[in-house]
C-alpha cells in the first residue's frame, strides 16, 4: 500500500515534500481495521511520534486534530505577531500567502528545536493552479514549496510536507515537475483491496464479499459503501455503478451497456469471426495474444458503432465512449485526460470506443492550442500501447477516414487489427442486412424481400434500412395503431430520397480496401484490383472531391 512508500520517502535523509495525487479524496482501510481519510492515515500511519502536524487548506486555514498542538501553534503565532507586527494570534489567516509564511516560520522553529514537524495541505492545485505561474502570490508559494524541498536540514530532521492534488495536470508545472518533490500516484482500489474493504464493513459474509469484490472494479472505496447500503441483484448494482462513474466523470465519459449479440449483425462474417473469437478469449481469461486495439473502417452507415457494441455484449465488457473532455481552461484538459486514465485502468476488462477518431484524436503535428493536442494525443498513443493494459483496455477506432488516421495510432502494438465493413454487395446480403435490422427494432418483417420493393442499381446501407423501417413504423403506428405492412412500407419507399455522395462512398470504400488487413474480408470485386491501381484511383477522388 501506498502509505509504506510514504514511510520510506518520508524516512531521515530522503524527502522532505511528497506530492500525493490520485485517488487523494477516497477512504482507506488502515491498519487497525478502520476507515479513515487520507489526512488521518497520514497522522496516525506515517507521522506517528511526530511533535506537531499540522493541515491547511485555504477554507479552514492552518488546523490541527490534536489540541495541544494547536495551543503550541496559537503560542508561537504570539511570537510571530510580535516579530512581524501581525494579528493573527487573534485572527488566523486563511489565505495561502501568510499560512505558507507562518508554516514556513513554525517549520524552522521546530527545527532549531529539534523537534519534528509535519503539514498536510489540501488542495494544492486551487493553491497553485497551472497556468498562474506569472501572478506574484503563486511564485511566492511555488518558491516556498521549492525551498522546503532543497532544504538539507529539513531532508535531515524529521519537518516533511505532504501535498494533496488529484490530477497534477492541474497544478503549477514548476512544482508538478520539480525534480526535489517525489510523487505518489493513489490507484483506485484493486480487487483484493476492496474485499478487503467490504469484510471491514461487515455488510456481506466471505463468498458475497468475492463476487461483489469483482463486480465493483473501478469504484472508490466511498463509492464501494454507498453500493453496500443499496441492495439488489448484478444487474442493479451494475446500473449503481454506472451511475456513480458517470457521475465523477461529469460528462468526460459514457458508459454503455451493449443489448445486441454479435447474432445480431448481418453480414460481415469475416469480421464477425474475428470478433467472436477475441470475445471468447476474454470470457476464457485467455487474454495474453489479444490485439491492443482494432480500426474498424468502412463507408457511412456499415453499422461500426453497432457491431462494436454487439462485440462488447458477446465478451460481457462494459462499453466506454469519451465524449467532450477538452477545456478552454489551462491544463484543464490534461486533468480531464488523468482522471479518464485512472478510472479506465481500474475498471478494466473495458472495450474503449472513439468514434471517428480521424476527428477526434488529431495527430502530433497538430498546433494553434498551445501544445495541448500535442499532449493529448501523444498521451493516448502511449496509453495505447502499454503492454501491461492487453486484453484489459481494448481499443476501438472507428471512422470511414482511416487515411486520415496517423500511422503512428493504426500501427502494430495499438490498433493493429484493421477490419473492414462493406455496403451489402448482393442481394442475399441485402435480404440479411433488412432482418437483422427488423431484429433491432423489434419489427415483424412487413415483407419477404425487401429487395423487391427497392430501387434497382443503388446501393443501400443498414443506416438507409433502418430509416425506411423507421419511418414506415411510425406511419402505421399513428394511422392504424399497428405495426407496418406491406401498403405502408412500399408507400414510405416509393417517397424515401436519401442524400446520395457518389464520390465520398467510393472513396470511403476503397480506403477501406487499403486498409484492412484479412483478405478474405475485402469483397470479391475488389480483390482483383492492383495496389497501384487502388492508390490511383483514390487520389482521383481526393482531387474530385477537393475541387468541389
């Protein structure tokens, strides 16, 4: 556990400032059995014997649990007031500048009395946020924190500081950074930690304890008993726990529960082999040879959303999708970035879906924003391909753009599986693609074949399926109050128009073409053609499309 690392950075002759970031804000098991906050253990657990230890944070200022450690503090304010023609004997201050100051002065006292002195401060990244390292008041702080930790005598005797920070993207760089200050990262709690967690509460015996232990990977151990206090079955506490992670992510993340099994997808079996088999390794635990990550392309309206959720379902993984964690505000969307790691690396087994992640993850050359999508993509590229997270973080690109994707992202050791979904390529296909749409929708098929009804020669995608049927369901529901039949359906047909992009599809297709990497996934028509001849042609279509 994190506090023996503590222990030894805080030993004689090491560190005298550790900066502990993370999961800061949670309650921990300690020693005794008990829970406490990360401030309590640190009293009890690590500056244990000490003289004084003092907490501060700019809502209660300086403070103190022990009574007669704040009657020494209150005494020695006395002197401080005489010296520096001060009140705050009286009045203690609040605001970071003098409460550092008074630290500092309460520190050197305690050294030239060979006492031991310790200070917890909270909230360090209000304190000495990033991005305010121009203003007077934050180089003041900075520099005094930067002394306190090159200080040799304070390395020597026993005066340390503990600061608390959640994400240190947050924080001022020159102190995030500073090569005197050692870092302590919190994880969430793992497993064990959290049976361990759940028999202190004495809420379930031993074997609910282990199952409950493995459903709630990813929460707190405050998030851990609040579910304790809300009984129900898997699927409830399933839901809490969605809840409670939405929740902390405040719109950075959306976690899905897929519905539809991989049967459910029409079409595309080559892909769907593939999957179902990488979904049977991960419910076998066989997770050692899985890829990191899969590019799924295609044109528009393949269904790339859909047969990843379908994916999800079939190997039981929850479904996460990041939504909007970028931030007009300095450093705010690296913090945003830390805190979807964190809970990602916690609440694996996870299928990671970025749809049209040509848009979305940008690429290293990126500029206008000061560097920060420089650092974004740079930091999921790295993610990415941490070997330690395979077959516990599994990513899923989607887009109809692969070109568009840097190499770096869709190479070997990231998204190295590149599968390809086509527009239904015969009319067997299309029969295939009608049903398992109606499947989705819970729609008696209103005809046969639905071929017979459509228009000769063009193309129709599952999206184009699932409007017609949409459309044709609502009609008849509102005229008739029954589901859609063959009158309705032709009807809705006959007056369905939808935006056609020759050009575009073509393009999307054949970079798919390029793309994938199974062969036998790629349909017959395109087989034949030569790799010139495919690069040929799609920079054709790049010139066409660019002088529109």
């Amino acid at each position: 556990m994190f506090v023996e690392q503590a222990k030894q950075l805080f030993a004689p002759g090491r560190y005298s400032v550790v900066l502990f970031s993370g999961n800061v804000r949670d309650l921990y098991l300690g020693h005794d059995g008990s829970f406490a906050t990360l401030a309590e253990l640190l009293r009890r657990e690590v500056f244990a014997g000490f003289d004084t230890v003092a907490e501060y944070d700019p809502q209660a200022g300086i403070h103190f649990a022990d009574s007669r450690q704040r009657e020494a503090y209150l005494r020695a304010l006395s002197g401080y007031d005489a010296y520096h023609k001060t009140n705050f004997a009286q009045n203690p201050p609040r605001e970071p500048v003098p409460a550092f100051s008074i630290l500092d002065n309460f520190a050197r006292l305690h050294l030239l009395d060979k006492k031991s002195f310790a200070a917890i401060i909270h909230y360090l990244d209000h304190i000495i946020p990033a991005g305010f390292s121009h203003s007077h008041e934050s180089r003041y702080l900075a520099i005094a924190i930067d002394k306190w930790a090159q200080h040799p005598e304070f390395r020597r005797q026993q005066i340390r500081f503990a600061l608390l920070c959640p994400e240190t993207a947050r924080l001022d760089s020159f102190i995030a950074k500073n090569p005197f200050i050692e870092h302590i990262t919190i994880p969430r709690p793992d497993r064990s930690q959290r049976q361990a967690a759940i028999a202190a509460s004495k809420k379930l015996p031993t074997p609910d304890a282990e199952k409950m232990a493995e459903l709630t990977a990813g929460l707190t151990t405050r998030q851990l008993l609040e579910v304790l206090d809300q009984p129900g079955d898997a699927l409830r506490l399933r839901a809490i726990k969605r809840e409670l992670i939405s929740n902390e992510c405040r719109g950075l993340l959306e976690i899905v529960e897929p519905k539809h099994s991989l049967e459910a997808v029409a079409g595309h079996d080559k892909v769907k082999e593939i999957l179902a088999q990488a979904a049977e390794a991960i419910r076998r635990g066989r997770t050692r040879y899985l890829p990191m990550g899969f590019l799924i392309c295609g044109p528009v309206g393949t269904g790339k959303t859909f047969i990843t959720e379908c994916f999800a379902h079939d190997a039981a993984l929850p479904v996460v999708k990041f939504l909007n964690f970028r931030s007009q505000w300095v450093g705010e969307t690296e913090a945003n970035l830390e805190k979807i790691f964190s809970i990602l690396k916690s609440i694996y087994p996870v299928a990671v879906v970025i749809d049209e992640a040509d848009a979305f993850l940008g690429h290293r050359d990126m500029q206008g924003d000061s560097g920060v999508s420089m650092r974004v993509f740079a930091a999921l590229a790295s993610l990415m391909s941490d070997t330690t997270y395979r077959g516990k973080i599994l990513w899923f690109l989607m887009t109809s753009r692969p070109d568009l994707l840097p190499v770096d992202i869709k190479r070997q050791g990231r998204a190295e599986e590149h599968l390809a979904l086509f527009h239904p390529q015969n009319e067997a296909e299309l029969e295939a693609l009608y049903r398992s749409v109606c499947h989705k929708l819970k729609l008696a098929p209103p005809v046969e074949r639905i071929s017979d009804y459509l228009q000769k020669g063009r193309t129709y995608s599952g999206a184009d399926l699932e409007a017609i049927l949409t459309r044709a369901a609502l009609a008849a529901e509102v005229r008739h109050g029954a589901a859609p039949d063959r009158g309705t359906l032709s009807q809705v047909i006959r007056s369905f128009r939808s935006p056609e992009y020759p050009l575009a599809i073509e393009l999307q297709t054949l970079v798919a073409v390029r793309e994938c990497t199974h062969e036998d996934m790629v349909p017959e028509r395109y087989r034949t053609l030569a790799p010139d001849a495919i690069e040929s042609r799609i920079n054709e279509l790049l010139a066409m499309l660019r002088q529109r």
